[in-house]
C-alpha cells in the first residue's frame, strides 16, 4: 500500500475494481446523492440570488447568511460529484490520486466555513438583541466583510494543514487505494475539537443568553403594550422590532439545531473510529447495526446539512419566503397580482420599522400577525406572546 500511493495512475487491480458493474446498494445511494446535489445546489443559489436581488435582504446578518450558502454551493459543486463517482465504482476511489487529496481540502474548507459562518451568526444576533443600541455601530457591513473573509482565510489554511500526516510524519498524509481517505487521528481529533466543539460551544453560549434576553423582553412589551399603544408610533415599531428579532433567532436557531443533529453523530463515530475501533466490532456492535451507523451519521446525515438551509428559511422566515416566491414567479415568467404587490409593499414597510399602510388612501395599522407570519393569528391589533 506504501508503494502504491507514490504512483501518479491506479495500479492494474484499482482500474479491475473499477470496472466492476455497480452494486444494487450502491446504485441507491448515487441516485440519493445526484437528488441531493441538484437541490442543494438550486436552494442555496436561490438564497444567494435572493439576497442580491433584493437590497432590503442586504443586511449584515444575511451576509452571513450568504457566506453560508457559498460553502453549500462549493459543496455541492466540489465536492458531492467526487462522492457520486466514488459511489458509483463501490466505493472505490477511480480518479487520479492528486485529486483525492483535492477531494478532502474542500471538504475540510467548507465544513469549517460552515461552522464558523454558524458562529458568526450567532454572535450577530446576540449583539441585535442584548446590545440593540450598538449594534449597528459594532456589527457594520465592513465589519461583517472583514468576519468573513477571516472565516474563509482560516478555513483555507486549516485545510492546508492537512497536507501534512501529523500522526505519523513518514507516512502519505492521504490514502486513495482502494479508497479515498485521510487516516491521521491526532489531526482529526484537533480539528474536530478547534472546528465544531469550540465554535458549537460559543454558539449554544451566545443563543442561551439570546434568548434568556429575548424572552424578558418579550414580556416587558407585551405588559407595557396599552401604554406603548398610545404612544405617537415609537412604542409600535419598537414592539414590532423586537418580534422580528426574535423570530429571526428562532429561524436561525433552528438552523444551529439541524446543523447539530447532522454533524455531531458524524464526529463522535469519527473520534471512536481513530482511538477505539474494538468499540465498532462484534461482539460489541454488530455488522448490520454498524452498516446502518455509518451509512447514517457518516453519509446521510452529513449530506443532506447542506440541503436543509434554505428549506428552513424557506419555511420559518418570511422574508426570505416572500422574495423566494417572487424570484420563482419571475423566473417562471408570471407576473405578480395585486395581492402579492401589496403584500410585499406590506412586508418592506414593516422591515423598514413603518407602523402604518396606506390602503385606498387610508392609514391603515399593520396587523401584528402579519410581523409574525403567523396564518391564523385571530384579527386583533393587539400583539400576542411570544
């Protein structure tokens, strides 16, 4: 095996292995990937689209938002069609060597952009809620700019530091026959810590107290709602404010939770997998349990994180559910009625802290409902709590 991974082409039994028909199993998980990869791809450029189209959406947490989506798309791109081929020769790995080595960088930058984008995030929405009168002078677009591009630097470099076998020095950092993959568990093990528990840990930190504050705040509106309704609009918007904030977290937070459920089973069976394989064998564990571990917490799950993203928004954020459905009917080549002109009028005056809609020349108050997204919130102007 040491020989082999010197040579530039596959040695005569990897080009038979290649040639062999593909196995019913495997024929199931390609078509599952190429479904996977075209919806990935559409739902994360749809978010980048969006965003670009439409300049309300242009908004420092949004630009994280995109700089998620990019590393979605990368993956998608880059990364899954390696996969795809992969899958379709069993499992074996069929391209030249240089690019198996390619194939685990990219995966190593986009799932560190991901998190850290993640973190990021959180961090914005902790400053919007606990410190709303610095936020716009702490969190500027330069600065979001600035985040970002030191996510992507450091998730390049780290990426590159891959390059070298930190378990054992003598040995190929990579390992492509039969398959390809990267056996070095002290690398892996600091990655897994510096790259999803340190940042999952400022990420539950930062939500934890966004909420604890969103909460009481939510409370202290809702209480003080008959007076802040007399008042001459500020009381309103300030109201209408805190809503959307903590509608934005909530949508966001659902985000962190699915990114969780993906990811954490994958780096736990990961960190097993290098110091304790015993744990993973008979009589411990049984191939056919072991078989659905692994085709769970290390293919499944991970895949579809990326492809989850956009659904989300698409689902628990107005906003970007209202833009998604004015891009499709754009594409589509329908134009828009009445309704959904007014409706989206609606929607950028709220975002735009206004109280009020004119309606046939009328002023007209914005129910709260329509803030929230809620479809059967009753017809009362008066907020509901959160």
């Amino acid at each position: 095996m040491a020989s082999s991974g010197n040579q530039t082409n596959p040695t005569p039994n990897m080009e038979l292995l290649c040639q062999e028909k593909t196995k019913l199993e495997y024929i199931y998980q390609t078509a599952f990937l190429i479904l996977i990869m075209l919806v990935t791809f559409l739902g994360n450029f749809m978010v980048c689209l969006t965003v670009y189209l439409h300049h309300r959406l242009r908004t420092v947490t949004n630009y994280f938002i995109v700089s998620l989506a990019v590393s979605d798309l990368l993956l998608s791109l880059l990364y899954v069609p390696f996969r795809i081929d992969q899958t379709i020769h069993n499992s074996y790995w069929c391209p030249r060597k240089e690019l198996c080595s390619t194939w685990i960088v990219i995966d190593l930058v986009c799932a560190g952009a991901s998190i850290y984008n993640l973190a990021a995030i959180s961090v914005d929405r902790y400053i919007a809620i606990v410190h709303p009168f610095r936020y716009h002078s702490l969190m500027t677009t330069r600065a979001a700019w600035i985040i970002i591009g030191i996510i992507w630097a450091y998730s390049i470099t780290w990426a590159g530091l891959s390059g070298i076998n930190w378990t054992d020095s003598q040995q190929s950092p990579y390992n492509w026959f039969p398959k390809c993959y990267k056996q070095d568990k002290i690398f892996y093990t600091v990655t897994t810590v510096t790259d999803f528990f340190f940042p999952l840990m400022v990420i539950l930190i930062m939500y934890g107290l966004v909420f604890r504050v969103a909460m009481n705040q939510a409370r202290a509106v809702a209480s003080l709602q008959p007076q802040l309704s007399k008042q001459d609009g500020r009381g309103r918007r300030f109201s209408i404010n805190i809503v959307k904030e903590v509608k934005a977290a909530k949508t966001l937070a659902i985000v962190i939770g699915g990114f969780v459920v993906c990811w954490l089973p994958f780096f736990v069976f990961l960190l097993v997998s290098l110091w304790d394989i015993s744990l993973l064998r008979p009589p411990k564990v049984s191939k056919e349990v072991l078989d659905g571990l692994r085709a769970t917490f290390l293919y499944v799950l991970p895949t579809i994180n990326s492809t989850l993203n956009p659904i989300i928004y698409a689902l628990f954020n107005k906003e970007f559910r209202t833009a998604f459905v004015r891009l499709l009917r754009r594409t589509c080549g329908r134009s828009l009625t009445n309704s959904d002109d007014i409706h989206y009028s609606m929607s950028s005056s709220v975002m735009n802290g206004s109280p009020k809609t004119k309606t046939n020349g009328r002023s007209k108050k914005t129910r709260f409902h329509e803030v929230q997204g809620d479809e059967d919130a009753s017809s009362s102007d008066e907020p509901k709590h959160v």
